[in-house]
C-alpha cells in the first residue's frame, strides 16, 4: 500500500499556472473545506497571456519528465516504422516495375504480345502464357539461342575424355585417337604383380624394359609364343603393326629362329621410315646381355605386337 503523502501527490497533468487560478479546489483539507463553505465559488480571474508566460517557466514535475520521455520515444518509434514501411513500400514498387519490364514481345502468328509499359498499359499476358510463348519461338529476354550450322566445327569428341590412369599410355592414346579398336580400355588390367620370368630369358627382358618405358606388362603371360593371346585377354591392344617404340614383338616356335618349344618375345626400340624395325632381345645363353635385330618392313607384316 502507497504511504498517504504520495497518494496526494499523483497527478496525470502538468502544473499550470491558469489552473490554479481558474478550477476550484478540491482537497480534503479542512481549510479547502472552509474556504468552499465560506462561498468562495467563482475562480479569481487572471490574464490568460500572463497565465501562458507563467506555465513556460514553470518547473515540471517529475512525473510529468517522465510522460513527456515516453511520449518521445513513442514518436521515434512512429517514425521509424513509418520509414520501414516506405522503404518496403518503394521495394515492392521496383520489384513490380522489374516484372512488368521483363515482358517482351512474342510474335506468334499474327497475334502479338505487348510489352507493359511503366504505367501498366498495354495488353496483360499471364506468367504461363508468356513462357509457352517462349519456349515455342527460343526466345528469351538476354537474347536468341540455336543449335545450328554455326555450332557443327565443334570436336565433340573432345568434351569427354576417358582418364587413363598410366600416364605414358595417355600420350599413347591421344596420338593413336581414331586407330583404337572399338570398346577399347586403356584402363584395363595389366596382370603386372613383378617379374616373375627366369633371369636372361626373353620375357624377363621384355617385363624389365618395359617396366623402363613406364609400359603396362604382365607377370604371367607364359611361354613367348603365347604372349599375345595373353596380352589380348587381359584387354591389350594387340595387332600386327608395329606402332611405337616399346611394343613388344611375339615370335611364334620357330618365327625366325625362335625356340620351336617356347617360341620369343623381343622389344621395339625404333621404326624406321620405311617400316622396318629394330630389335633389343635377350636370352638364355646371353647371361643378361642384349642383341639387337633388325626386320624389314615386310617381315614385320608377320609378326604379332603388343601395345599398351
């Protein structure tokens, strides 16, 4: 409960000045009391000019500081929100105006679509008419599209390359694009697990110099005459032309001079300009050591080489 004192000194209105002169007393206060008894009805009269001089320099109270603290923020925050809602207001209003400038013309027939202006005249074209429209002629607002003549030098083959993991194969087969056979994988399995050939037989040599090359090459590819039946399981390319240095050469028993047991297998170390092809070879009686052949252009013809 509120002490009595500041009961009576609550107050929702600023002292005035005009106030006190011109509105009768109310107090309970037994003077007050007298004073109404005595007759005392009629309010004394003042200048109202000098009651205004008065109420400007009259001091406030504090609760009168107070409401008049809370009726200036209250007029901040008015004022605030009002310019959010312009804001969002001129937001909308550019938003709209985006719209109706993205309407182009759509000839269709004889009938033509207009473009509503700023103002909003102009013949009134729903969302789903105007991209029917559009998607019929392939036109859009940033301009035209086709896919015509003027698109037919591109190299589509060049927009999906397959990765192939052996570095030295992808060289190989971006210079022999166009002469892969059909299907091929240049990603195949190699069957390489070391080598596992005899020491100075011909495939010992060709898994060691084709591990040189950085060339793919099994381990367990069998005697040399079975070498391209071999590779050609496995996913090699394998045909009867020599193509790069590196292939490897497959004799089959008795190919010039080769074993008529075991058949042979030697390396392409160089093609000639004219076809012919130079050797390295190994074998059991050479302890390691190498020779090297040379096969016309003709003899090559017969002979079986694997690739990559």
């Amino acid at each position: 409960m509120g002490h009595a004192a500041h009961k009576a000194t609550r107050s929702r209105h600023r002292f005035s000045v005009s106030g006190v002169f011109s509105q009768p007393s109310r107090g309970a206060h037994a003077a007050h009391a007298a004073r109404a008894d005595a007759g005392a009805s009629a309010a004394i009269a003042i200048d109202p000019a000098l009651a205004a001089k008065l109420d400007e320099v009259a001091p406030l109270t504090r609760r009168a500081i107070r409401e008049s603290a809370r009726a200036a923020r209250r007029k901040t925050r008015f004022m605030t929100s009002g310019s959010v809602v312009a804001l969002a207001g001129a937001a909308a209003a550019a938003i709209s105006l985006s719209d109706m400038e993205a309407v182009t013309s759509v000839a269709s027939g004889a009938s033509t679509v207009q473009q509503v202006d700023q103002t909003g005249t102009g013949s009134a074209v729903s969302r789903s008419q105007q991209r029917s429209s559009l998607e019929t002629t392939g036109q859009t607002s940033s301009g035209n599209w086709s896919l015509g003549s003027s698109n037919s030098d591109l190299d589509v083959s060049q927009m999906s390359q397959t990765t192939v993991s052996n570095p030295v194969v992808a060289k190989l087969v971006e210079s022999d694009k166009g002469l892969l056979p059909s299907g091929f994988d240049p990603n195949h399995a190699t069957g390489d697990s070391g080598n596992q050939y005899s020491f100075s037989q011909c495939t010992w040599w060709a898994y060691v110099r084709r591990q040189q090359l950085g060339l793919p090459v099994g381990s367990h590819m069998g005697d040399g005459a079975q070498w391209a039946a071999s590779a050609r399981k496995l996913g090699y390319w394998v045909d009867s032309t020599p193509r790069h240095a590196g292939d490897i050469i497959v004799f089959q028993r008795g190919q010039y001079g080769s074993s008529t047991v075991y058949g042979h297998v030697a390396i392409v170390e160089q093609i000639n300009d004219d076809g012919s092809i130079v050797t390295s070879e190994c074998g059991a009686a050479l302890q390691g050591r190498t020779v090297s052949r040379t096969f016309t252009a003709d003899q090559a013809a017969q002979l079986q080489f694997i690739h990559y």
